[in-house]
C-alpha cells in the first residue's frame, strides 16, 4: 500500500533531478549578469542591465550623463536591411556571429554568412552589389591568399558609413562577414 505513496515522491524526485541542471544554469547566468552590470557601474554607468539568457549578450548601459547604449552581442538577428546590402543568395548566419550595438553617436550591425557556392561566386555577387554602393564614396577592394575584402567609407543620410564585406573559403563553406557602422 506505500506504492501510491513511492509513486509521486518518485516522479517529483525524477522531475526535480531532471530541472538541476537549468536551475544551476539560471543561477550561474545571474551570477555572471550581476558581475558584468557591477563592472560596467564601476566604469561609470550609472544603471546596466544585462541579460545572458538567450545564448548571447544583451545589455542596456546608461552612463551618468543619462545616454543609452545597447548592445546584442553574438545572437542579434541582423537583416540585409540592418546592414544596407543584400546577402548572398541561400547564404545562412553562422550560429552566434551576429551582433548589433546602438547608441546616440551611431550603431553597428555584424554578421557572418556562409555558403556552399565557391568564392568565385560569392565575389562575382557581391563586386557589383559594393561597387553600387561607393557611388561617391571612397571604396577599397583588395585579394590576398583567397581573401576577398571590400571596405566603403562616405556619408549617407545624417551621418557617416563604413560597410566592410570579406569573402574566404573555409573548410567546405564560403563565409561571408559583414560589419557596417554608422555615425550620426
């Protein structure tokens, strides 16, 4: 007759030892969020607030001058819209490459894409896509040991541009990383 008993204590027990593993997780990501937000105060941010929890960093900073900085670090979902070009076609973002942070002075968008077309095509795509977009602008194109790189500087809109795009082989994968930065 203590087997109804055994039964729920068992399962409660079971369930329990199942959720350890995240409770530990939980505490040591807040443990870790309150040490980054007490170092960021101590370098004078007068509130922070950082979230690990969705696999990457997310953090609000406010310095004492009441300015705002945010920042998504290694899981921002950056767009081709964020980035002002497009991505190469069928090209997917590598798990944990892509960030964004914001604040009154600019922004900045990186991410890196990877395919399995050669480099040979992914240069042919995005060499006319960047020259487009130097109209008017300073514009560096450069090749070195399967490296293809592409750096536009200039105004657009309110503010200052710089989108570098770099192309290489690697492994059986093209990557494509982008980081565009505006100033206001």
């Amino acid at each position: 007759m203590t087997c109804p008993r055994v039964t729920p204590i068992l399962i409660a027990a079971t369930l329990l030892a199942s959720a350890c593993g995240k409770v530990e997780e939980n505490a040591s990501e807040k443990i870790a969020e309150a040490a980054i937000e007490s170092a960021m105060k101590k370098d004078g941010a007068s509130d922070a607030k950082v979230d690990l929890s969705t696999g990457g960093v997310k953090a609000t900073v406010t310095d004492k001058d009441g300015k705002q900085q945010t920042l998504e670090l290694n899981n921002a979902k950056v767009t081709e819209q964020d980035a002002g070009i497009p991505f190469y076609p069928g090209a997917t973002p590598i798990e944990g490459s892509s960030s964004r942070i914001s604040s009154a002075e600019g922004s900045a968008v990186s991410t890196t894409l990877s395919t399995g077309d050669a480099l040979d095509k992914v240069v042919a795509f995005y060499s006319p896509q960047i020259k487009r977009l130097a109209a008017g602008k300073q514009m560096i194109e450069s090749s070195e040991g399967g490296e293809y790189s592409w750096m536009v500087n200039g105004t657009s809109g309110n503010g200052s541009e710089s989108v570098m795009v770099q192309a290489r082989r690697n492994g059986s994968a093209t990557e494509i990383m982008i980081h565009v930065t505006r100033g206001k």
